[in-house]
C-alpha cells in the first residue's frame, strides 16, 4: 500500500505506469539529440559496455542519436569503451552487445594495472581495502577513463543509470554514477528489457542475469542478491503496484540509507542551516 515516503520515490524517479517502446525511444534519442546540440564542443559520446542490459540500451540509443545528428550535418561519433579488469568472464557477452549496437568506435582499456597500483599505494599508506572496496575502486577507475576519453575527443560521458538502480543507491557514488548525461532515468528494469526487445536486442543480452561483478571474493554475484530484494519487486514499486511489507522495508531503506548518493557535493550556502551552540552565544 502506497504510503507518503512512496509518494515523496514516486514523484522523483519518474517511473510511468507503462511505457510504449517507440515513443519511448523516441523521447530519449530527442533528449539526448538535444543535449547535443545545445552544446556545440560535442564532438563524441563516450560510454562504457559491460555486456549488461543497461548498456546494451544506452549503448544503441546513442549510435541512433549519431546516425540521426550526421544526417542533419553535426559530425558526431559514439565511442563504446570496453573496460575489463584483466580478462573478463562474461567478455563474449560485451561483442554480442557491441554487434548489436554497431559502435563508430571501440575503445579498450584494461584497468586492471590502475587499480592494483591504486589499491597497493593505500595499503603502502597503512589503507588496506576491502574487496567490496576494491570494487568501488573498479568502478571509479572506469569512469575516469571514460572522462579522459571524452576529455581527449570533445566528449561527453553518456551514463547508465535508471531508476530502479537509483532508488537503491546500487551504484558505486563518483563510479558508474557519474556522467554527464543519463538517459535512461526514469525507466525501471523491465521497461529497459522492453526497449531492448524493441530494438531488436539480441535476447541473452537483456534476460542475463543483472550483476556488478565488481567483487574478487564474489564474481557475478547477482544484483538482487546484494541488494537482498527483487528487480520484479522494485520495479512494481516504482510502478505504484503493491509489494509485501517486507519488501517495501528493503527498497525504502535503501533510497533513505543511500540518499547522499544522488545528491551533489553541500557548500555552506545549500546546506540547511543549522543552530549551533557559538550562534546561541
């Protein structure tokens, strides 16, 4: 049963009821399309595949937003960044992704050397990480490459993130959640597995099971099982559907535990304002 934090989710991921494929497709290329030609030093956009639905999605929207934006003169080009720490185990599944979307550009960067040494700098320095810290570290390292890519071709960083990520915080915080753009917010899992079935993805790609694999100890661990609840669940959540007791408990608890992940960094002139004892004085 729907309750005011509900309300409060709701109204901010933005999630429809239903969607229809092609006018959500076209909502999103639009969006994109005009983000670029809002801003003429774009020459590029830059994103990274992991083989997983999001991507996949994220990946072909942009290839149709560059063919689109070429066909009206703006020299424009999607640049696929392909990011393995050392050899990935599910790198089969990242060249079907890229066959079907058809990237201008493929990009290979191993992060594996930048991570180790980052990693083996803190623990010189008395930090030694965790392996779920490690995994944030993977994710940073691969954003970053995707900003020195964009940095080096006049681009932009295209982001993965959609709403029933975002409502749980599953994102590494400065990692895969920053971008310069998102375009998928305000999909759910579901809606982006329909997207891709209307674009013609290949099925394995958006049936996989969902997993970060950013953990040594645990490889593929599937996103449902760190998260302890349902993308169904999540997804009927954000839907306005009903869900049990409990898992309404989980998904409300991850969006109020991980909400500092969705906000940008406080100054003193945001921040509310706060009484302290020097003021009282």
């Amino acid at each position: 049963m729907s309750n005011e934090l509900q309300e409060i989710i709701l109204n901010e991921m933005k999630v429809k009821q239903s969607i229809d494929s092609q006018q959500e497709v076209h909502e999103i290329v639009q969006f994109i399309k005009r983000y670029v030609q809002s801003h003429s030093f774009i020459q590029s956009l830059v994103l990274g595949i992991s083989g997983g639905q999001d991507s996949t999605l994220a990946g072909r929207l942009c290839q149709l937003v560059v063919e689109a934006l070429r066909s009206e003169d703006r020299s424009v080009k999607f640049i696929a960044v392909k990011l393995p720490y050392g050899v990935q185990k599910d790198a089969d599944e990242v060249e079907d992704a890229l066959n079907f979307i058809q990237p201008d550009e493929t990009v290979t960067v191993n992060i594996k050397p930048a991570v180790d040494e980052s990693v083996k700098a803190l623990k010189e320095a008395g930090i030694v990480l965790t392996d779920f810290q490690r995994g944030n570290e993977k994710a940073r390292e691969r954003m970053k490459v995707q900003f020195a890519i964009a940095a080096n071709q006049s681009g932009i960083v295209v982001g993965t993130d959609h709403s029933a990520e975002n409502i749980t915080g599953f994102f590494t915080k400065y990692g895969d959640g920053a971008a310069d753009i998102a375009p998928l917010f305000g999909l759910n899992k579901r809606q982006g597995r329909q997207l891709l079935e209307y674009l013609g993805a290949p099925k394995h790609l958006y049936e996989k099971v969902p997993t970060a694999d950013l953990e040594d100890d645990k490889p593929q661990l599937p996103d449902e099982e760190a998260l302890g609840v349902t993308y169904q669940a999540i997804d009927d959540y954000l839907e306005g559907k009903p869900v049990s007791e409990a898992d309404q408990k989980v998904i409300e608890n991850h969006y109020l535990k991980n909400a500092h992940k969705r906000e940008l960094a406080y100054t003193r002139y945001t921040w509310p304002k706060v009484e302290n004892d020097s003021e009282k004085e």
